[in-house]
C-alpha cells in the first residue's frame, strides 16, 4: 500500500509540474528574457566531446523570467550551430540534450520561480566568432499546449543594414570573441582599419565605364544624343530586355524621335571566337549598329549600349566595342533548400544576372533542411520536406533546425510549384541563362529521407508493402551509426538498394518534363556527390553488395551519371565527391566544382581535372563564397569556415588564371602566409561560379545584401580579362590594379548603386572609416558617390565636410548620394569602432 501511495503522490507531483496553461505559456514566451553571450573561443576549454580534440569556447546562455515562472517538465527548444558538449546551471536543476544537426532541448527538472535569472554555463566544439552564429526563434514546449516562441530570441529588423539580427545575441568586443582561437591572427576589420585601407579622395571618373569591362573599345569625336531606341520588329526575343534596359535609363519604344538600332544575328561570322555570347557595337554619324552572335548577345550589347548613354546629357560618345567573355560558364548558385526566401528573389537574381553578363543559374533545391520543389507523384517531398515545424516524429514536417521555430507557418518554408519553376525557366532563357537544378546526393538529403519515410509509413498503414518500398531511400534496419558534418545522424540515402535509383530516376524523369512543358530543355543537372563517412558501414545491402565500403560512393556516382547520361544530360557535382569515381567517368559528359580553398590545394585539385579533360568550374570558398562576411568583424554576417573576409576588392582582384599568384596577396583562413603552385593542363578552365549558401541568410533582403554589390566585381572577373592580372612580381602590378578598382569602384557606384536602389534591391553600403586623433574625429568613405554623416544622439544627422572634434558624433554612417539608402551604423564608443 505504502508504494502504490508514493507512486500516487510522484504522479499527481508530475501532473502538477506540467500544469501550465496556454495563456500562462504564450505570457512565458512574451516575458522570458533571453541573453546568449560568447564569453571565450581562444581559451579552447576540454569539453565531453569527440570533435576539435575534446577542446570547446565557453559561452553563457542566460534566462530571466519575469511575471510568470518556467513550471518544471517545460522543454526549450533551441538550435545551436555546434553541438552543445557540457551545460551546466549552477541555482537550477536542467538537462540539455542534442537532437539533430543543430536542434537542441532545455528540460527544466525543477520550477524556476519568478523574477528570477538563471545563466546555463554551455561548451561546444569549433567557436562562435559572429552576431550571425547565434540562431533565433527559441520556443516553450509544455505537454500538448501549442509550442511558443520566445519573443526575445525573434530576429529584429535592422532599420540601417535592413538585415534581421537575433534579439538575444549580444556583444562580441574582446580579442577573445571575435577571434576564433590562439592561431587567428586576421586583422580585425574596425572603423579604424577600414579608414587606413580608403582613399584619401576618390578620383572622378570622366567616361562611362562598363560593368563587366568590354574586350576592347576605340572612342572617336562626336556623340549621338539618345532619349531612346527603337528595336527591330523582327527580333521579338529582345523584348525580354526591355526592362532591363529601363533599370539602366534606356527607353525603348516605337516613338518617332527614338533612334532605330540596327541589329544582325550571325553567329558564323565570331566562328575565330567559337562563343555565343560575342558582340560588336557600333556609335557613330550613321547610327546604331550591333553585330551579335545570338539574340541573347544583342541583349548583351543593348545592355552595354544603356551605360555609355551620359545620365546627364542623353549623349553617346561615337565609339565601336569588340565584346566577348572570357569564360563561356559564368554561374551564380544560390541555395533555396537550408531557408527559403520565395521566388519572387530569384526573379529578382535572373534580372540582375542578364545586365552583368551571367548565364548560369545553379539553383541548389535540396538539402537536409528542405526540398523546395514539386515533384508530381512524390507529394511527400514537398508536403513534408519543404516545412520545418515542431514535430518531433516527423511525420507532418522536418525538426525545426536552423532557428526555424515551431511554426509551419514560417516564412522560410514553402517550395516553388512546377508552374513558379517553368515561370524561371522561361524568364532566365529568355534572357540567355540555363537554369541547373541541383539535388544533393548521397549525403546531405535528409529532406528526401524523411519525406519518403513518410510516404513509406503511410502505404504500409494501408497494406501496400510493394509500392511503399518503391521510392524509399534508406534501408530497414540498416544499424549503422555516422555524424554529417553538419552533426546529423540520419541525412544520407543508401546507394545499394534499388529504390534509391527509382527515386533518382523518377525526379529527373519528371525535371525533364518540366523543361519541356516550359519550352526548356534540361541540358545540366548537378547530383552534388557529397557523402557522409560511415554512414553505410553496417548496411546489410552494401556488405551483401561486394562493393568495398570505400569505393561505395564512386559506385554510386557512377551509376547516377550513366542514368543522367541515358537522358542527355551533363552531371555535374562538386569536386571531391566526383574525383572518388573519376577513373569510371572518363567517356561521360560531367562537369566538377572545385570548392577546395586556396590555401588548402585548390590549384592542383584544378589541375587534376584539366589534366583529366573534365570542364571546370572555380567555386573557391575564400573567394566566391558569398555566404561570408564581408569582412572580418563580427556585425557583418555569415557564415566564414574558410574565410572572415570576402570583400568587394577581394573578389575584383582574384585572378582566376593565375590563381596560384593570390598567394602573393592573400593569407590562410587564419592570417597566416601560404605558398602555391601554377595550374598545370592544356584543358582550360570553363569558368567561374559565385555560391551563396543560405544557413544564415533568411530573407530577400538579406540574399540582396550578401550578393550586392559582390556579383559585380564576379561578373567582372568573369567576363573580362584585365591586364594586370598574372604580373604580381612586376613593379607597376599594385598601381595598375588600384586604378582599374577605383575605375571600376566609380562606375558601380554612380550608375549601378542607384539603379539597384530604385529597384528595391538591398545593396550593402559600407560604412565610413574612422580616425580618432589629437581629439578629432576624421572620415572617409570605402567606395565614391557616399555622403558621410555623423550624429550626436542617433536622431540627428548632419552632412560630414571637415574634422570633427571628439565627443560632436556619437555614431556615423554612410548614404548613396540622392537616395535615402545608408550603411550599418557605426557606434564610435564601441571597440568595434577603434
């Protein structure tokens, strides 16, 4: 009797416990105070785990309730982009557990009463060296109430960067916050720093200068005056330029005063050049005249006529350009899968594509946190695989992992309907660009996991075992145990068993007809061929398959590239996954992506494809990331594994044929020298390709302000050569490059800043430099056409002409000229300002 009674009183206890009611929950998560606060990455602590050698960064994780308290058998839900090795409180007693890839759970063993703070003491793996490391969207969890988020750890809008920051990531001022360990020797990106790297002044630049710059062009005395042009009718293709020409200032109409242009398409006649995208165009006494390879060069050529018109006068200088790129593959990636920011930010990237001359849109769909396109006959993937909610069995959406929060209502959930993708496909053709769709595989595909688990479960519920197992990407009872990189345990399909290729087989089945619905043939599909280590070590499949565990994923690869051959495809993947079957693909049509860093091999990795024959794309992370921060201070976001500082100048002076001479100019990830070798091969480079990565990037705004003003100086190298680029040893190489940037610098600034503002397009301005000496307060401005601004309360701005004296501005920032657009705000007492 006396134990069925204290059994009695443990469950009445425990149903007390979890007593809360949804109001007193969503007022929990309306009052909650929540504070995360890194206190050392250098010290590099032991910790209980197997990564970084059992070394972790410290930080402090602070909870304050107000009105209401936290009832014991709450749960808090939180991502954290490192698993979480030790957590201690040391006034309440709680557990903290890793789910999966970055989720983790708070459960509270004990009530914490009101007014009360209580600082959880947490080590993990690696550092959090950034404001953008700390994810949003923590949520409550209390029985089967509706889980809620906490209202401190929502993003909020920045009203200067226009970019959301988490409400309880706070201040990273010390050596040992901002650098990542001992071995960092970067420097720190300040106010300060950016004043000593400006100009003193910014040179005018008298001509109308091209982005990207034109192969050649001779000028001769006279001008056209031009208030519009007029199209040849025959040419209806050219219609889809139209827009684009407006954004840059050029009308195009049938109106009498408007000059005709006189176009011929021909693409015999650049047979010397074997490339589509060359031009010629022509200003002179007669008129107009473009000579173009194809219709979506004459594009090109009205787009490069729209920057020569003067702003001012409506005037063309007589001039004739001989054009064509240097690299016929110019890309541009951008990751829908990880957060989805809707289509009407891909429109905006195709539009913004065709003015800089790009033509290839690597649009990565999906991830393991998401599939981002329907695929008929595999409702799950996008019912299930495009959300991310608070379900921990999965069966309606995916575990909420970065920051995503409870809600499948979420802003970064959703996928592109077959009639959104047709709708790009036949935006970007129109305007010369091939849309290649990418599904990651073998690794990195937990959305597709999880949503044919799902699909598996529910026809096995209805007694058809045959047709559940059809497209089913894991094997039954497979009890092999592996950690992704990105610390999952489940995100890898099975490359033995027959369903994964019926479920490769059917979505490239079903992308081909989508293509062609839309008038679009499918001519490139990028598999990815990223793996996971271990993850098919106990398999019994594999082990009955005769395959040796480490030639599994050439297997797979191999046989994924045959099948997207059978349908006339070229299959592309990222470099290290393609080379573990490179021997097996030397007859097959593919395409690589080295995405090795500099510092790290790239050159010879480059070279081993050349030498194999196999075109190849540059992806470098330390330069053509631009996930990465802008530059090395923790207010700028992104993530930054392989480089702190992607700047605009870094990406304008990357040589991308004389890659090996960067390490003349550029350190390691960690400041330090590194030496290179030249690319070897007679097989040329097919050319390069800008990421943006989206673990951090969760709305339009902010994939604007990661790939602007970025994409221009990519586009640059892209298209053309300059002629400085391969003399790093000659004396003039270091004057020659800073005029043709400031040249270049002028020519964004003035004609492309503000056509990017008046369309709605977040651009980043970069904020002023700052001197602080004998008790003034100089300025300087990072690009021209910037007014300077100071204020000495955060409400009042003035116009920045002359040396200040210290203590007159408490804050400062920059503004395109005429445009209501500013950079981040600098806080002149912070560290981050000196």
């Amino acid at each position: 009797m006396m134990k069925n009674y204290l059994g009695w009183l443990l469950c009445l206890a425990s149903a007390q416990a979890l007593a809360t009611t949804q109001p007193e929950l969503n007022q929990l998560g309306r009052t909650l105070i929540v504070s995360y606060q890194v206190q050392n990455n250098i010290a590099q602590v032991p910790c209980n785990t197997d990564i970084m050698e059992g070394k972790c960064f410290t930080a402090q994780l602070t909870l304050s309730t107000q009105d209401i308290p936290v009832a014991q058998g709450t749960s808090l839900y939180f991502s954290h982009m490192s698993p979480i090795a030790d957590a201690v409180a040391e006034s309440t007693n709680i557990s903290v557990t890793h789910i999966n890839g970055d989720l983790h759970r708070i459960d509270f063993l004990e009530e914490v009463n009101t007014n009360t703070s209580i600082a959880i003491n947490i080590k993990a793996p690696f550092w959090h060296a950034s404001r953008s490391d700390v994810m949003p969207n923590y949520y409550l969890v209390s029985g089967e109430l509706e889980p809620v988020v906490i209202d401190s750890t929502q993003l909020q809008h920045r009203a200067d960067s226009q970019l959301p920051v988490a409400g309880h990531a706070q201040r990273w001022t010390k050596p040992e916050q901002y650098r990542r360990n001992n071995d960092d020797n970067l420097p720190f990106e300040t106010a300060q720093y950016d004043y000593d790297q400006a100009p003193a002044q910014w040179a005018v630049e008298s001509r109308n200068r091209i982005i990207p710059q034109v192969t050649s062009q001779s000028e001769q005395l006279g001008f056209l005056s031009l208030t519009g042009i007029r199209l040849p009718q025959a040419l209806p293709a050219l219609t889809a330029w139209q827009p684009l020409l407006a954004q840059l200032g050029l009308s195009v109409g049938e109106q009498t005063d408007y000059a005709p242009v006189d176009i011929r398409i021909n693409e015999s006649d650049f047979s010397d050049l074997n490339n589509q995208d060359a031009y010629r165009l022509t200003v002179n006494e007669t008129g107009i005249a473009i000579h173009a390879a194809s219709e979506h060069a004459a594009g090109y050529a009205l787009v490069t006529l729209a920057q020569l018109v003067d702003p001012q006068t409506k005037r063309v200088n007589y001039t004739h350009i001989e054009d064509a790129p240097r690299f016929d593959y110019r890309g541009v990636h951008i990751d829908i899968a990880r957060n989805f920011n809707g289509k009407q930010v891909l429109t905006t990237i195709i539009e913004q594509m065709a003015i800089l001359k790009l033509n290839k849109l690597h649009l990565h769909i999906s991830d393991d946190e998401g599939w981002r396109l329907e695929i008929p006959g595999l409702p799950e993937l996008t019912d299930i695989g495009a959300y991310r909610c608070h379900d921990l069995s999965e069966q309606q959406c995916l575990l909420p992992q970065l920051g995503a929060g409870p809600d499948r209502n979420s802003p970064n959930n959703g996928y592109l309907t077959i009639a959104d993708y047709q709708q790009l496909l036949v935006q970007a053709n129109n305007l010369g660009i091939e849309v290649i769709p990418s599904f990651d595989m073998p690794g990195h595909v937990r959305a597709a996991v999880k949503s044919m688990q799902v699909r598996y479960n529910k026809l096995m519920a209805q007694g058809k075992p045959e047709q559940a197992r059809m497209y089913l990407l894991t094997e039954p009872g497979d009890p092999s145990q592996y950690r992704s990189i990105q610390f999952y345990n489940d995100n890898t399909l099975n490359p033995c068993i027959d369903s994964t290729y019926r479920f490769l087989d059917k979505v490239l089945n079903e992308l081909k007809v989508m293509h062609a619905e839309a008038g679009v043939p499918l001519r490139t599909y990028h598999m990815g061929a990223d793996e996971t280590a271990g993850a098919w070590t106990q398999s019994p499949a594999c082990l009955a398959s005769g395959v040796d565990q480490e030639n599994l994923t050439g297997m797979f690869i191999e046989r994924v590239v045959k099948l997207g051959n059978r349908y006339g495809l070229t299959m592309a993947g990222w470099s290290d996954g393609m080379d573990k079957a490179l021997p097996a693909l030397t007859n097959s049509q593919i395409q690589v992506n080295v995405w090795d860093t500099l510092f790290w091999g790239a050159t010879k990795t480059v070279s081993h494809w050349l030498h194999a024959k196999v075109p190849t794309v540059l992806s470098l992370p330390d330069v053509l990331y631009f996930d990465f921060p802008y530059q090395n201070n923790p207010l700028e976001p992104g993530y930054y594994w392989a480089a702190k500082s992607v700047s605009l100048r870094k990406v304008f002076e990357f040589m991308p044929e004389d890659m090996h001479q960067m390490a003349q100019l550029w350190t390691d990830r960690m400041g330090k020298t590194y030496e290179d070798t030249p690319v070897s091969g007679d097989f040329p480079i097919a050319g390069m390709q800008s990421q943006l990565w989206t673990e951090v990037t969760r709305t339009p705004d902010s994939v604007e302000y990661m790939l602007f003003p970025r994409l221009l100086a990519f586009a640059e190298r892209a298209w053309h050569h300059a002629d400085w680029e391969g003399k790093v040893a000659q004396p003039n190489f270091a004057g020659e490059v800073n005029n043709d940037y400031a040249s270049f610098a002028h020519a964004m600034a003035t004609r492309h800043y503000p056509r990017l503002i008046a369309h709605d397009i977040n651009v980043r301005v970069p904020p002023p430099g700052v001197k602080q000496d004998n008790e003034q307060l100089f300025l300087r401005a990072l690009l021209p056409n910037l007014a300077l601004e100071y204020s000495p309360d955060g409400v009042h701005w003035h116009r920045y002409s002359a040396p200040l004296r210290i203590g007159e501005a408490m804050m400062v920032r920059a503004r395109v000229l005429y445009t209501n657009k500013t950079s981040r705000v600098v806080q002149l007492h912070s560290p981050l300002a000196q």
